[in-house]
C-alpha cells in the first residue's frame, strides 16, 4: 500500500510546501479572477491546499483540486491564466 502523502513528506515539509504554493497562487489569482470570475477552480485548489496543509483533506483531494486549477488555467483564452 502506498504511503499517504503527509507520512512521504512529513508534517513540516507538507506546511511548507503547501505555504510556498499558496503564496504563489495567492499573487497571480486575481489576474486569473478578472478575465474569468464565473471560474471558481483555482480558489478551491488554494482552500484545498489550506486544507491539506492543516491535515483536514486528503491528499488526492488537494491534488485532484489543483489538477482541477490547471485545467481552468489550460483553458483560459488569454495568456495572463
């Protein structure tokens, strides 16, 4: 069986990481948000990795959230997303 994510990385390191995408999501949301508003994919992937990073969500929740991020992202018709 496979280890979870949070026994791989340990607990520190899955606050960091999630801490150091947060903050890089946090900086470019609302350039995605201004073009695409009706588009929530990206500001559930940053709850979920909240989430995950307090041990409340799985990680194939949080990860499934930020696959769901890149596909709004994906189909986004400007480069700003």
């Amino acid at each position: 069986m496979k280890a979870s994510c949070a026994k791989r990385f340990g607990d520190v390191a899955r606050k960091s990481w999630a801490f150091w995408a947060e903050s890089c999501a946090e900086h470019v949301l609302p350039v995605f948000a201004k073009k695409h508003a009706k588009d929530d994919r990206p500001r559930k992937a940053l709850q979920a990795a909240r989430a995950w990073a307090r041990g409340e969500t799985r990680c194939g929740a949080a990860r499934a959230a930020a696959l769901a991020a890149h596909a709004a992202t994906r189909g986004a018709d400007d480069a700003a997303a």
